[in-house]
C-alpha cells in the first residue's frame, strides 16, 4: 500500500489543494502533483477509470478533456464523490459525477469544444483506490474541429507546459502501443521540460489492439527507447466493453489474464497493469512530495509575506463600520501629505533610478530651465543698438543733441525689463504643471475609493490654481516694482563715469561662478554633420570648461582629438530629423569663422530632451548665448551703420549701461523667481494638504459616501484577505507533516536522445526556464536478463545498441488570423 511512514502525505497535499483553491493556479500549480499527459484517444481518460474502478468521466470524439481535473483519490470505506466547487454535496451516482463535469465544463467553455486553463477539483473516496493525486489534461491534438479556434493546437501545448514546467510535477507519459513511440507527442513534451528524465514515467496503452506478430516487448524491458524511470503497460476496456457497460473490476481481471498468458509479457506480468502502475504512482507521488515540500513551504512563505502588509491594512477596514471608514479617511489624508511633502523635498523611501520625479524636476526648472528662457529674451548686439539708435534720434527729434540723453537710457532698460513677464509667467505655468504632476502621483494610494480621489483631486487642484493665481500676479506685481524706479544708484552698476573704461576692456564676459578654466560639464556627444567621406557621425568624449570646448575620444581622456575656444561662439537649435531619435544643437562662430576643420558649425546630438537642455545650462554658464534672430518689422535698414561718429559714441555709452544694469536684473530675477515660487506655491500646498483637505473633505458633509468602495477594490480586498487566509492555512497544514521515511532511490540515468525534443518551445511565461539537452549515457552493464527492480521500475540491463536518429526541427506553422 505505497509508503507506509508517510501514509498521510497525499491527504494533507489535497488539504492544501482545496486550501489554495482561492489562490489561483501561482500558487496551485507549484503543488506536488502528476500531470497525465497524452494525445487524444491515447487512453488517459481510461486509465484514470480503471484506478477508481467506476465510469464517471465523460466519453465522446474529438477533444473531450476541456478543463485540466485535478483528481484526487483517497481510500476509504465507501464510494462517493466531492466536488470543491459543490461543497458540502456527496454524488454516490457515478453517472452524476459524469454530467457534473460536463456542465461545469460548459459553464466556462461553452459548448463549441473550447478549452479553459480553469481546473475542476473532483475528490473520490474509494475502498478501491489507494491515496493518490493526479491532473488529467486535454489531450494534444493537431487539427483544429469544427468552431474550435485555429490555434488550438498551441493553446493546449501551453496549459500542458504550464503544468509539467513545475519542477514539482511529475509527468506520466501515456502513449498507445499502436503507434511509434518515437514519435509520441507526450515524451516530445516531456524532453522538453525534463531532458535528464528524473520527472518522467511511461505508460503503454492499447496493447492488446497491436498487429498480429508483433509486441512491446523491448519497449517494456525498457532496451529500445529507454526511459530513466522506465514503462509500464496496461490494458483498457474498449469501446465496445464500455457501450456493453463491461464491469471496471471484471476488466482489470481480463488485463491480469492478458499479461499472464501472453508469451512476450508473461514473465513481467506482476509489473504490469492498472493495479501495479497505481502502487508505483502512490509512491513515487509520496517520495517526491517528501523531496519537494521544503522548497514548497518557502515558495507559500514568500507569497504570504508579500501579502502580509496589504492584507493587515484591509483586515482593519470595514466598509460597514463608521468610525473604521473614519479613521481610513484620516490615514489615507495623511499618508498623502507625507507622500507629497517626501516627493517635493527628496526624502521618499523609494528612490527613482530610471527618471527624474517631483522636487528634481521642479530643481531642474529652477536652475537650467529659467535661466535659459531668461538668455533667450535678450536682444542680440544688432538689434539692441538699433533699439538705442532709434531711442536718441526719437528723443532729439528735430535737433542734434550733444549729450547722451537719460531718457533713452531708461526707455530700453523699462522695454528689457518689460520682456520679463514672458518667462517668467512661463515659469510658473511649468512649475504648476509639475505640482500637478506630483500630487497625482501621490493620489494612486486613493484609487480604492474613487469618490474620495476624485473630490481630493478637485481640491487639492484648485488649490494649486489658487496659489498660481496668487503667485503670477506677485511676480508681475515684483517685475512692475522694477519698472517703477530705475536705481542708477545700485552698488553694481557701472555708472556713466565708468562707460568708457569698460568700453575700451575686452568684450567677452566673464563667466560667472568659474575661476579660471574651470571645468563645468562632462559627457558623451555625437558629431552629427562630418561628412562619411570624412568619417561620418561618432560619438566623442566632451569636457565643457569656462574657456574651451574639448573632446577626445573616449572617458580616460588620453587622446584629445580637438580643443574649441569659446570666444564668440553661440548656439541655436536643430530641428530633430524624421527618423532621428537624436536631440540635436549647433554651436557656431558669430564672425563666420570655421569652428572646426572646414566646418561653419558643430553639430552635436545627445539622447534626450532632458540631456540636451542640461548641455544648453552649462553652455550658458560658459558664456555660450543662443542665437538671436533681428527682424526689424519697419523697414528702418541697417541703422547701425553709423555716419555720426557722435551718435556712435552715445549709442556705444548706452549700451554698456543697459548691459551693466540688466545684468543687475537678470540677477535679482533668477534669485527671487525660485524663492516667490517656493514660498506662494510649494509651501503653500504643503501646508494645505496637511493642515486643511481634511477639514474640507469633512465639509462636504458626504464622508460615508466618499469611503464607498469601487467594485474592484471590493473584489481585491477579498481576494487578498481569502489569498492571505489560504497561504496561513496551508503553511499550518505542512507543519503537520512528518517528512521521516525511507525512499525508494531513482534509476541510472538513460540515453533518451532518440526523444525528438518538441517544435513548439514552451511559453516563456511558465516558469523555470528549460534547458534542454541530453540525458547521461547509459552505464555498461552486461547482458544477465531481465528482472525486475525493487521498486517496480524494469532496469536498463541491455546496452542500447541503435545510434540516436538526428531529425530536423521544424518551425510551427504560422497560425492564421480568425476573424
């Protein structure tokens, strides 16, 4: 009666069945079992049959088998039957068990020969069977029948594989005797996931419906395609024994009778048939639930301990309790301003490796974003001394002024100053758009109720508007107080006694917050315009410093391929090619000179927008402007030219003062813009959602309704709590399981190369990733007969004396698209 110190095992792994069985097939699937696997006709459904010793499973033509039936059989004193989706409900009439299983199979299938991964739990209890558990699956099939879908074949290949893929599972091969062995969809299948055999036993069907003269002989002995664990043959009923209602048990004596008197099987008659394959199953199921529950344990530990947090959140929520739908309100409001407050400063437990989020982005805007828009606004040297050209000759109107007049002074200082609201309104609407984008990134925490999201976002968003509103016009409030009092007087500016002293120094800027030829950035760029007969496109090691640009050909910047100085040199944009994925700038000389070689411009790519702009923040610092288009709407000429060498001089004056006092704007803006942002925005929603969306999600007065549940959630909670209450009760059930036992040690390997591994590789979702190759050579052992090992399974005793056929893999063929 199989292993008797571990009687017990196959009971409590059916306990852990049905304790899984809310679980899903993740956990189900990794559960000790054997998968019967084989073609249609091949016998299965028969075998099954003949080890409970009644008629309970459905017959027909075609596919019949639609649902995987995990068959659990159990010895005890009377014959009956228990559904797990029927608990509670005995069926003592075998034909009831029948139509059971074709109506629960319909239920989810229909009646078009569909199949569904979805198993059918069936327990028997049976004074005939011995404790045993096995998953009967559809049977492999080519063609597809009638309005079954066109990829029928594959569909069945992938719920097989996502059953025998389990290293838990051992694979019973049933194959009839009437066809080559060799090629036997099932032990194909079995290669695939099993190349070394330790998981594979083989079982002949239909052996007395062989041709007359021939027999099975050398595949029983295991000598002519050997298996690690060996065959094991049986004989079925046919189909006329099953129309003539042939009796199981009068059957399983005509099978004894069959392997006693036939002259090729006798000898081997007491390892044959259904009742010696069910000992062996029994305990080669027991031995290997032994093997594997340890690492069985730890797969249900993890699951439980993944579950474990969400599980003890939603066990202390109940939809029906006020005061708990209370206290979920707090702690999902609070969690929010401690999520959003972590997003903003940085702090979060999470940290994003792949992208910049929150504070980051808003830092960034601050710091490369700002300042760029801010180099943008300011007119290029041509288009301001006409702007000043213009001023003077307005003001002197008809007369020729000998002095340089104040007015135009401060009329083109107001006009650059006035430019400021562009940008800067730019800015807020940016940083108002980043809010935005980190307090939805909090709100998914709220998406089980989606009354409370939907309220909590219409506030919080409104707020932001508030406070954008509040900012815009403090910022414009700060650029008019600018406008309002030209401070000639500032500590900075350069003065009119100063202009020419600054006039006649060198006219490149210093680079502020460098010393010297400090190096600013690094990075890889590629030089995208060098034509191919000169080498085409290649990515080069750059160093951006306050004077030169450099690049070399690789990070340990040994050999230096070219070094740019930086003087009069601007940038403008590149329009991204249609099939680039490339973010392209230029760099190019503002007297027409070469920038390198022959070449008028530098045309250099990064990867991303990000990348690119971070470039343009560091050209900045290095005194690198962009390009600025004049554009005199007019049709004023070229009025910088200049005849008057008088003009010329007062143009030259108010131009470095505009310059020495804008300076002093550009400067007092980029300073305070990051700060009046900080405080009327970020600070303000910060302390808004901490302080007051509590209060205001409490005035709607609809508190009870904002706690309603969406169906999903509701679906999900269970679900977690019943997966979490599965998982404890499983792991309870191993812990009462005794592993002490003797085993029965596994056969010598086998050479099972002549198995040609399957042409439909295994889904790539189903777990442990196959390796195939082939099994261990067969030990030499001399010829001394044929006898029977001690635990049933026939030795190799013959060196196999046929070379392995080498066939070719074929691929699948295309499936076809059905409408």
């Amino acid at each position: 009666m199989g292993n008797r110190g571990m009687e017990d095992l196959i009971p409590l792994v059916n306990r852990l069945q049905d304790a899984l069985g809310s679980v899903g097939e993740s956990c189900s699937l990794h559960l000790p079992q054997i998968a019967v696997v084989g073609g249609q006709s091949a016998g299965k459904s028969s075998v099954l049959e003949n080890f409970v010793g009644r008629d309970f499973l459905p017959r027909g033509s075609g596919i019949v088998t639609r649902r995987p039936l995990i068959l659990q059989m159990l010895n005890a004193e009377t014959d009956y039957g228990e559904f797990f989706h029927c608990k509670g409900k005995k069926f003592t009439d075998f034909d009831e068990i029948r139509e059971e299983i074709e109506a629960e199979t319909r239920r989810l299938t229909g009646s078009n020969k569909a199949i569904s991964p979805v198993p059918i739990n069936l327990r028997i209890y049976s004074p005939n069977v011995l404790n045993l558990t096995l998953v009967d699956l559809p049977g492999i099939t080519k063609v597809p029948v009638g309005d079954q879908p066109a990829d029928i074949e594959y569909q069945i290949r992938d719920m097989i594989m996502q059953y025998i893929c389990k290293e838990n599972c051992l694979i019973l091969a049933v194959t009839p005797a009437n066809t080559d062995l060799a090629n036997s969809d099932a032990l194909k299948l079995a290669k695939d996931v099993d190349p070394q055999g330790l998981r594979t036993i083989g079982v002949i069907t239909k052996l007395d419906l062989m041709d007359q003269g021939t027999d099975a002989r050398d595949i029983l002995e295991n000598r002519l395609l050997p298996l690690r664990r060996g065959y094991i043959g049986v004989v079925n009923r046919s189909q006329k024994d099953i129309d003539g209602k042939k009796d199981i048990q009068a059957a399983l004596q005509a099978e004894k009778k069959f392997f006693l008197s036939h002259p090729a099987y006798k000898h081997m008659a007491e390892t044959m048939g259904t009742p010696f394959l069910q000992r062996i199953l029994n305990q080669q199921l027991t031995n290997h639930i032994r093997d594997t529950l340890p690492a069985f344990r730890s797969h249900l530990q993890s699951h439980l301990l993944a579950l474990k947090k969400e599980a003890e959140e939603y066990g202390q929520y109940n939809p029906d309790d006020p005061t708990r739908r209370t206290k979920t309100l707090l702690k999902l409001v609070q969690r929010l301003a401690v999520d959003f407050e972590k997003l903003i400063e940085g702090s979060g437990d999470k940290v994003d490796t792949v992208n910049l989020s929150g504070g980051a982005r808003i830092n960034r805007i601050f710091h490369e974003h700002f300042p760029y828009e801010l180099v943008k606004i300011e007119s290029d040297e041509r288009k301001l001394r006409r702007e000043i050209n213009y001023a003077i000759r307005n003001i002197h109107g008809v007369r020729t002024g000998l002095f340089t007049p104040d007015m135009a002074f401060e009329a083109i200082v107001k006009k650059q100053i006035s430019r400021l609201q562009g940008p800067c309104t730019k800015f807020i609407d940016m940083v108002t758009q980043e809010l935005i984008t980190t307090v939805n990134q909090c709100f998914g925490k709220l998406s089980s109720f989606p009354k409370l999201r939907d309220e909590t976002e219409r506030i919080v968003t409104t707020e932001i508007r508030e406070q954008e509103s509040k900012c815009r016009e403090q910022v414009l409030l700060l650029i008019d107080i600018q406008l309002a009092y030209i401070n000639t007087k500032h500590e900075d500016f350069i003065g009119f006694t100063n202009v020419q002293q600054a006039y006649n120094q060198s006219n490149k800027k210093n680079v502020p917050g460098t010393t010297g030829n400090q190096v600013i950035r690094k990075g890889w760029l590629t030089i995208t315009n060098i034509g191919i007969m000169k080498g085409g496109a290649r990515e080069y090691w750059f160093i951006l410093s306050a004077e030169t640009l450099s690049w070399f050909k690789d990070d340990e910047e040994k050999e230096k391929k070219y070094m740019l100085p930086l003087d009069n040199l601007k940038l403008r944009d590149v329009e991204k090619g249609f099939m680039s994925s490339k973010f392209v700038f230029a760099i190019f000389n503002t007297e027409l000179r070469n920038v390198y070689k022959d070449y008028k411009c530098l045309e250099l790519a990064c990867n991303s927008q990000e990348e690119l702009d971070s470039w343009k923040a560091s050209l900045l610092r290095a005194g690198v402007y962009p390009e600025r288009v004049a554009v005199d709407g007019q049709g004023n000429g070229a009025p910088e030219n200049f005849t008057d060498p008088q003009l010329e001089r007062q143009v030259e004056t108010i131009r470095s003062l505009v310059d020495s006092y804008m300076s002093i704007i550009y400067k007092t803006v980029r300073d305070f813009m990051p700060k009046t942002i900080m405080h009327l925005m970020i600070n303000s929603v910060k302390e808004f959602i901490s302080s007051e969306l509590l209060a205001q999600l409490y005035a709607l007065g609809e508190c009870s309704v904002l706690m309603d549940e969406s169906p999903e959630q509701q679906q999900h909670r269970v679900e977690v709590l019943s997966k979490h209450a599965a998982l404890k009760e499983a792991l309870a059930v191993i812990g009462e399981i005794s592993t002490s036992t003797c085993t029965t040690p596994l056969p010598p390997p086998v050479d099972s190369s002549w198995i040609q591994p399957s042409s439909l590789s295994p889904p790539k979702n189903s777990g442990k990733p196959v390796i195939r190759g082939h099994a261990p050579p067969a030990p030499r052992v001399p010829h001394t007969g044929h006898k029977a090992s001690p635990d049933g399974f026939q030795r190799l005793t013959v060196q196999h004396s046929r070379a392995p056929t080498s066939v070719p893999r074929r691929h699948p063929p295309a499936i076809p698209n059905v409408k």
